[in-house]
C-alpha cells in the first residue's frame, strides 16, 4: 500500500525535472512599447429614398443633408495632452443606385473648421464600402479644438435624368469610429 502512494509523487517529481525550460531573456523588453489605444463610436445614422425626396413637390432634394454631432472625446485635457494620431473608420452601406458625396469636418465651439478630410465618393450599390483616414497630430494641433463633427452626404445625380421612386425602399447606412493612439 505504502508503494502506491509514493508513485503519484515520483512521477510528478520525474515529470518537473524532465520537463523544458526556456530561460527568460530579458533583452526583449528594450523593443517594448506601451501606447494606449482606444476606441469609440462616433457618427451613425440611417437615411433612406424619402429623405433625398420633396413629396410636395415631387423633386429631388439636391442639397446636401448634414449631421452634426457632439466629439467629446477632446474634452480630456489628458487625452488632448498625449493624443499622438487619430484613425477615423468608415463604413458605409449604399443601397441605392445613385453614388453619394461624403464630406467629414471636425468643428470647434464656435462652428469653425479643425479639419476637414477630401471628400469621400460611395459607388453606387455598394453595400461594404469602408474607408480609413488618418490624423497626424503634430501637423495639425488646431485639430485639438474640436468639439463637434459634421458629416454631409449628398445625392449625385442620376446618369440617365432618372428621378428616385420615393416607394421603392432603399438606404444608406453610415457608420464611423475612430481610434485614437495616446503617448505613454
């Protein structure tokens, strides 16, 4: 009986000194680099035939339609302190047969532009349209009076003077976030 009970404890005991050990190397933490990464929701909503479509007069809407939105994420002077870059993600869902014309600009308190990207064209139909675009802050600090974004979307008219069926369903869905990247 007394045999049993100590063979549980010498095969662990062969077990631990015949097992692998990789010795720590230490020289790898000099590469290592600990950026704070976060990221957050910014812009969304959904539009669909209606919204581009006077029902009273049975035209087109050809101005732009603008959304602009609280961008609060500035407002921590730790983050205003150390924000390194920006990545804004972009994500759009054309289901219509037109193409669209989306501007993004980044407004301070007093509705004057921080930053403005080049205006960015969805094809038409494209349901997985996505696009990336970058904030370098060290070329751009007046970027860091930003309180507000605005998003335009506009209606390009159609190829073959075709007018929008207000009956027929159909949308566009935006979606952005961005990351933003923090010194240590």
């Amino acid at each position: 009986m007394k045999k049993l009970k100590s063979t549980p404890l010498f095969l662990i005991f062969i077990l631990m000194l015949s097992s692998c050990v990789k010795h720590l190397d230490f020289s790898q933490i000099e590469d290592f680099s600990a950026k704070p990464i976060f990221e957050s929701s910014l812009v969304y909503f959904t539009l669909n035939q209606v919204d581009f479509f006077d029902l009273i007069n049975s035209v087109e809407v050809v101005t732009p339609i603008d959304d602009t939105s609280g961008f609060t994420i500035l407002r921590s002077k730790f983050v205003k302190d150390n924000l390194i870059e920006t990545e804004l993600n972009i994500e759009v869902n054309n289901q219509f047969d037109r193409e669209f014309t989306v501007n993004i600009t980044f407004l301070d308190e007093n509705n004057i532009e921080t930053h403005a990207f080049d205006p960015i064209i969805v094809a038409e139909n494209n349901p997985n349209f996505t696009q990336k675009e970058t904030i370098t802050i060290s070329g751009n600090e007046q970027f860091l009076r930003s309180t507000k974004i605005r998003v335009s979307i506009e209606l390009s008219p159609s190829s073959d003077g075709s007018v929008l069926d207000p009956n027929i369903e159909q949308k566009l869905e935006f979606k952005s976030s961005g990351i933003f990247y923090l010194k240590t």
